[in-house]
C-alpha cells in the first residue's frame, strides 16, 4: 500500500537528513524534491500546490531552522500536513435513528462497487446489525448474480428482481423489504458505466429521491489515478455524495488518488480495501495512513487486528500462562491461527515501526511454513505437546515420519519454540524493550477506551 510514494518521500526527505543546520535556501531546496515526489505520485496539482506552500512556511520558522534536529522537525510537519489534507480524523458511516440506514453505493464499473457492498454489509453484521443488499444493476450481465454470490459468501440475504428492469422501483421495493422484515441497515448496489454519462447520472439522483440515503458513498479505484479524481468530483456534483471508500490499495498504486480525493471533492474517504478476501476492508484513518506513507509503521492498526483475530478469554489464558511460564506447544498452535486470522503476513510486518519496506519487497514470506510447523505439532502426543523435553531421538525420528517432514525441521520448530519461551518470559517480566513497551502502552490505552464505552 502506498509503496510507490513512501518510497519517493523517503528519498525526497533524506536531503533534510543530510544536512545539520538548515537555512532558508535548504527548506525551499529540499521542498522542491517532495513537490516532485508527490507529482511523480500523481496527486493532483493543485493539492501538491497547497500542500508545499503551507508546509513551507511552516518549515522556515524558527522552530525548525533554531531546533537541534531540523530535519526530525520537518518530517513532523509533512507528517501533519498529509493529516490534515487527507481529512485530520476518522469520520464513521452515519446510522439512522429510524431504520433501516440506507447506503448507496456509486461508482464507475470496474472500481470494486458490488464487492465493497458486500465487504460493507460482513463488516456492520459482524457489529450485530441485520443487512439487506439491494441489486440495482439491470444492465451489467451477470451483476445480479454476482451480489447474490457475495451475499451468499457471507451469510446476508440479497433483494432482487430478476424481470424487473426499472432499477428505481427495485430500490423502493428493496426499502419496503426492508421495513418488513427488520433488516436495519440497507445497501443498494447500483449500475456503473465505464465512462460518465447524463443517462446514469439521472437514474442515480432518481435512486436517491425514491429512497432518500442516509449516504451516498462513491468507490473510487486507487489505480487509476487522476481519472478516479475526476470521476468522484463529477459524482460528487451531482449527487452530493457523503464519504467515499478507496479499494485497490493493495495493488501497485502510487497513492495519489489517495492524497487528492478528499482536497478535490470535500468530502471524507471512509473506508480502504486492502485486498480480495470479505474482510479485507478498513476504516480510513488519516493519521495511520501519514505513518504508513512515511514509512512509520501503523502500531495502532496492528493492535486491532490481533485484537480483532485473538478470542480475549484465550488472550486472557495467554497471559497467566507467560507468568506462569506454562506456555505450551499446543497454545504455539493455536498462535498460528491467531496469526493467519489477522491477514497476510507481508501485510503485518509492513505496520510494523522500522520495518524497511524496500526489503519486505525482497523477502520471500512462505506461509506455508506455518502449515508445516502445524503439522509438526499435530503429529505429536497430547504428552509431548505439553512436555517437550521428552521428546527423544527415536520421538523425532516417528513425528517427522506422521508428518511428512525432516528431523532436522523438528529440530529447528523445537528450538523455536524454546525461543518464543524465552521472548514471552521477558514480556511477562517487564523487559520488552521499547517496541514492546509502546505495544503494551497502545494495547492499555484501548482497553480503558473500551471501558469507558
């Protein structure tokens, strides 16, 4: 995600890390390379224009020129300002206080509109709501299908009419259905043109008078760029639309739409799609997404992914176990699970603070391996699971052989084992050092936020 312009910023902000002091002359110098960065990454003209001016002349104050470390002082206010033109907070789908929430997606065709719908609707039922999809699209072949297979895929029922070809009265029936039979949240999945016409623009602004949305969210293909722009702010003027969600951001995008989408329409982007799976979708977070462009890592997402992935009774267990140093081979199998739950693992370690990102890109990330290190694990006796140590030469020999194995991958899964031992018996105690420390600090501020819910 963002790989393309991290890697340009990065490269544009090392000038500042080359020098000591800094001089006016340095400021407006180095300004220049991140102008260049940022139009490389296709943002929007405009939007490179305002951002470099404001982060100018911030950056030729005193603060910065008279500060010790001038340049962790620049990178502190590119950083802020990515926040504020990204939109400075989080801004949540809006629930009607009289169900059902009605959710219009729009979009051009090919930008991911049917699947978000769906990714959408897995995401507010898992939150305990009751969502109905609507097929609106009476014209793509095969649409109405398509919604009825995601539907399917993710246990939320799909209203649609299969010899009606009026995609107004479809949406009103759907809402209709909806009051019915207490689906409280209804997302009608409308038409989409490869192109910009008046004759799809009229029947959305008719889909909207005929169920009046609680929002109109646009989805926007990260990929293509300049032209998505374009496309939201034309949407955006004849629909007013209320939020958009970015999908793509997994491929190779160079962000740009990311950074301009928001400064062009106005309006919040409220959701990403990181990848193909149902789940793969998230609240958009402006200050996370400067971290991750800037290569600072997204410790606060990572958290609730493992927070989302881990069951918090056997969270609970997994801490009195690393007190008690009764961590077992049989909870190292069921931290493989956690872990394939929290997504893939390129994904994670590319949140992590410090992580170089160009060197993930040439790290080969097996996650087979985790199936090999299970099938270790599943070939032993209950005994030896809870009671390594007696595991013997002719033990090693007879679990290797169950599970199609190597003694020497025995060998080395053991060790690994004993590693994490050693890894979780620091954490128990206190010396984690300081990743581990601003982990814990992130995990106690969520948990009293929770509370306090």
């Amino acid at each position: 995600m963002f790989q393309s312009l991290t890697d340009r910023l990065s490269n544009a902000l090392k000038f500042f890390k080359n020098k000591g002091k800094l001089s006016e002359n340095d400021v407006k110098e180095g300004m220049r390379e991140i102008k260049l960065a940022l139009l490389e990454a296709d943002v929007n003209y405009k939007v490179v224009k305002e951002f470099i001016n404001n982060a100018t002349e911030r950056a030729v104050g005193s603060e910065v020129l008279e500060s010790l470390v001038p340049s962790q002082q620049i990178v502190k206010i590119v950083n802020e300002e990515l926040i504020k033109l990204m939109g400075e907070e989080n801004k949540k789908l809006t629930i009607s206080s009289k169900p059902p929430t009605v959710i219009m997606m729009a979009g051009l065709q090919g930008a991911g509109k049917t699947t978000h719908t769906g990714k959408l609707a897995l995401m507010y039922k898992k939150q305990g709501k009751r969502p109905l999809l609507a097929a609106c699209d009476v014209y793509r072949p095969a649409a109405i299908k398509q919604l009825q297979v995601v539907g399917e895929s993710i246990g939320v029922p799909v209203y649609a009419e299969e010899n009606e070809k009026n995609p107004v009265k479809i949406a009103k029936n759907a809402l209709e259905h909806a009051k019915k039979h207490g689906n409280d949240m209804l997302f009608v999945d409308t038409a989409g043109r490869l192109h910009i016409d008046e004759e799809l623009m009229t029947e959305l602004q008719n889909i909207k008078e005929a169920v009046e949305p609680t929002e109109i969210l646009f989805v926007i293909d990260a990929m293509t760029g300049q032209d998505a722009v374009n496309a939201a702010q034309s949407f955006n003027e004849k629909l007013d639309v209320t939020g958009m969600i970015l999908t793509k951001l997994d491929g190779d995008t160079r962000g740009g739409a990311a950074l301009s989408a928001r400064y062009v329409t106005g309006k919040p982007i409220k959701f990403i799609g990181t990848g193909e799976k149902m789940d793969n979708i998230e609240p958009f977070y402006p200050d996370r997404i400067a971290s991750r462009i800037l290569g600072m890592g997204d410790v606060l997402s990572l958290i609730e992914k493992a927070q989302q992935a881990i069951d918090e009774k056997k969270a609970a267990e997994l801490e009195k176990k690393m007190k008690e140093q009764s961590f077992t081979l049989s909870d190292y199998l069921d931290q493989f699970d956690s872990l394939r739950n929290m997504g893939p693992l390129d994904q994670l370690l590319g949140m992590m603070p410090g992580v170089d990102k160009k060197a993930l890109q040439n790290v080969n990330i097996d996650e087979r391996q985790i199936d090999r290190m299970k099938a270790i694990i599943l070939s032993m006796t209950p005994e030896e699971r809870d009671n390594p140590d007696i595991i013997s030469a002719s033990r090693k020999k007879r679990i290797a052989l169950g599970s199609g194995m190597k003694v020497e991958d025995v060998n080395k899964l053991l060790k690994q084992f004993e590693n994490t031992k050693k890894m979780m018996k620091q954490f128990a105690s206190g010396n984690m050092g300081f990743g581990g420390k601003m982990m814990a600090r992130h995990i106690n501020k969520n948990k009293k936020k929770k509370k306090r819910k």
